[in-house]
C-alpha cells in the first residue's frame, strides 16, 4: 500500500522534516521556476494530494475531474465526445458504464509490471495532463511562456507508440502547461505521429489523435463541499438503463407505449423481453421499438418479434435484411384487427433465397418476414415477425403467419403507467 498504517507519529515528523526540506529546496511553492521537469511533476503532485482537499478540473472538451487523493477516491466524465458518460474509482480499479451492453464494468489500471510512474498514485489516470506527466517516455521541462495569455510552466512529452507484435508504429507528442502559482494542470495538447513522419488522422469514430484541451476550472476543493456519497459506485450503476425508465420515455415521447408484458405465452411460442437493451424510445423521431426474444427448448431467436411506434404510419419500412439491399418484395393484403383495417405486409423472399454458410442447410418455404401495421388512437403501430428455422428447415417462430401475427396485435396492452414509472429507492 502506498500509505502504512502503522507508525503514523514518526511518519508525521518525517513528512514534516521532507516537506520543509523541499520548499527549502525550491521544489513546492513559491512559483520559482522549476530545474526540470521532475521537480515540476513533484510540485503538482504535491499541489493535489492534500489532506481534506479534492482536485477539480473542467475541461472545454466537455471532460470533468474530481480527484481526491488522499481517500485515493475519483470521478470523471468523458469528453463530449466521446459520450460524456461518469466513470468512478478507488485505488487503481475504474468502474465505467458500458453502453453497448448497459453494464457496467471494473477496470483494474495498475501500470504493466515494471513500469514505473513519476507519480506512483491512482490519480494519474484521471486527466490527461497526468497521465503524459507520470508515464510519457521522455519528459522534457520548456520553460516559463505564455499560453492564451497567461503565463504558465510548459513540459513536453513524447512516448513511442507499438502494435500488439512489438513493431514501433509511430510516436505520441504531448505539451503539459501548468499554473505557476498553484501548480495546477492549465492545459494539455497531443499530436500523433506515424511510422513514416505522417500526422495521424481522426478515427472512423470521429476521435481526434491530436487535439488540446483546456482546464476552464483547475482548483482545490474541500472534501466536505461534496455528498458524502460523491464517490460510490451507485453514480455509475444509475447510468444503466431499465426497461421501466425506457417504457416511461415513451410516454415521455407522446406515443402509447404498448407491449405484450416481460413475458408472453401465446400460440406461437413464448416470448420474454430481455432486461436491458430491448427498448428504445426516440424523442426526435418520435418513434420507439420493443424487441422480444423467442425461447423455446433448444431455441433462443432473438428479435424475433419487433414493436415499432411512431406518430406517422408513414415512416414504417420493410426489416432490413443484410444480404439484400433496396426495397425487398413483399405481398400486401388488408385485414381487421382491433376493430380498424390493418395492412398486413408478407415477404415473398423464404429462407432459401439466404446464402447457407454450410451445405446441411435445411430447405424451407417459411417467408422471412411478416409487418402489420394499423393505428391504436393516434399511435402508429407495427409489428414485424422475423423466421426462426429449425434443423428440419422448420419455422420455429409460430408468430410468422397471418394468424400469429394478428394474434399478437390482439394481445397488445397499454403499459401500466405503475410499471412504466420506476420505484423510488430508499434516499433516492
């Protein structure tokens, strides 16, 4: 452990002897010019680890710091870009929000065995500036300069960048600026060099390799200024998202939300609404979806059934199927459902029309899809069955046919407002 438990009165008089000895020394306070670019890092790290005090950074590109490392306690949130979402940590371990699986996740980012950081703490990992001062390969000190008008400590970084067989493919550049009176980070910037001299361009994510980032706010903050419950893990694991929160956003939207219930047992099969992912509301196509799983002994069909809403019947479209591309055939016909006309939409493409990735690829008649569409007040409805075939070339899905599919638009229910709104927790 970074700090021993025991023994704590000597380590007070030592740390008192050392902190004495470096302002003596010219390495804390005093917004002397530092000798190098050591004695800057030791001056930031000793400006943001003080007893009772957090460290706060706001950055222009939307990311946010808290970092309190004395309790070895942090927050961040992401830049804009890159989703702003909250991560926490404690000691080394970050726990983040995974959005494509609305989970969330413990990274452990202890440096590799045999890295040596110039600031061997956890708070390293929460900005960028302190990062390129604990881990850059080379650290070189600039020098006293203005930046944006004000004067700052300038050092540069530079570390090589490897593929995962060990081959060189470019260098990292970095610039640090610091506040020569409190030693805070002001700024940060980063260039990205390939192999062969190249500047590196932006990722097909639209992520920037070279971009600079400006501390708006980087301050010292009292602990007690913050809840108590700042640091929790509960700030992440509130980002995952429910399917009542999800249901009650399509309220929120101004449709009806309408569902068959976490499970529904009809003639077709049995059909469960998986616990996260499965519902999605948007406000600014005023549309939503719900995505039932099909499960059955030996058989999970995932989206086999698919409730769409919206305020216009217009917008609705034929399944996108990968292995075709345009408009696909379909058979149309009129049926009741309800008590209104609805528009039944049968494919006229089967299983067969599919590539077949191995030769024992069953036969089958089965249309790929079934869409329905017809109003529930002034929502727009559609319902769309997807095949499901078996070994035997079978359709597993027995909502794929005329009757199942009006079978399930029979079945719909307004959801509950009791269900669609979640439970206060206890203090929430």
């Amino acid at each position: 452990m970074r700090r021993i438990l025991g023994g704590l009165a000597v380590a007070s008089v030592l740390g008192v002897l050392v902190v004495v000895a470096l302002l003596l020394s010219g390495v804390i306070g005093g917004g002397s010019d530092p000798s190098s670019a050591d004695a800057l890092v030791q001056r930031v790290a000793a400006a943001i680890d003080k007893p009772g005090m957090v460290y706060h950074a706001a950055g222009d590109d939307g990311s946010e710091a808290w970092i309190d490392a004395q309790d070895q306690a942090y927050r961040g949130v992401d830049a804009t870009v890159a989703g702003g979402l909250t991560s926490v940590g404690h000691g080394w371990t970050r726990t983040t929000y995974d959005a494509l699986n609305n989970v969330t996740n413990d990274a452990d980012t202890t440096p590799p065995s045999g890295a040596k950081p110039r600031i061997d703490d956890p708070y390293v990992r929460w900005t960028d500036a302190l990062q390129a001062l604990a881990f850059a390969n080379q650290l070189e000190y600039v020098g006293r300069t203005v930046s944006d008008g004000r004067e700052v400590f300038a050092v540069s970084a530079e570390s090589p960048v490897y593929d995962n067989a060990g081959n060189q493919t470019g260098t990292l550049f970095g610039r640090v600026e610091v506040d020569p009176q409190t030693y805070l980070p002001y700024s940060f910037e980063q260039r990205t060099v390939d192999a062969s001299g190249a500047t590196a361009t932006p990722s097909s994510a639209g992520l920037s390799p070279n971009r600079r980032v400006v501390y708006k706010t980087s301050e010292m903050i009292a602990r007690s200024s913050l809840p108590t419950d700042f640091f929790d893990k509960s700030v992440v694991e509130g980002e995952v998202k429910t399917n009542e929160e999800s249901l009650q956003k399509i309220r929120d939207i101004g449709l009806t939300p309408l569902w068959l219930g976490n499970d529904y047992q009809g003639s077709g099969g049995e059909l469960q609404l998986p616990e996260t992912s499965s519902i999605k509301a948007v406000a600014t196509t005023s549309s939503a979806e719900i995505h039932y799983t099909l499960v059955g002994p030996g058989t999970v069909g995932a989206d086999a059934v698919i409730i769409r809403l919206a305020s216009d019947i217009t917008t609705f479209t034929s399944p996108s199927i990968p292995q075709f591309g345009g408009t696909l055939p379909e058979r149309k016909a009129t049926v009741n459902v309800r008590g209104v006309t609805g528009t039944l939409y049968t494919s006229v493409l089967t299983r067969d029309a599919l590539p077949c990735a191995t030769s024992s690829c069953a036969p089958s008649t089965a249309p790929l899809y079934r869409r329905l569409q017809f109003m529930v007040g002034s929502t727009a409805v559609q319902i769309e069955v997807s095949a499901r075939i078996d070994t035997d070339g079978s359709d597993t899905n027995g909502y794929n046919s005329n009757d199942g599919i009006v079978a399930l638009a029979e079945a719909l229910t307004e959801v509950p407002v009791s269900t669609a709104t979640p439970t206060p927790t206890p203090g929430g």
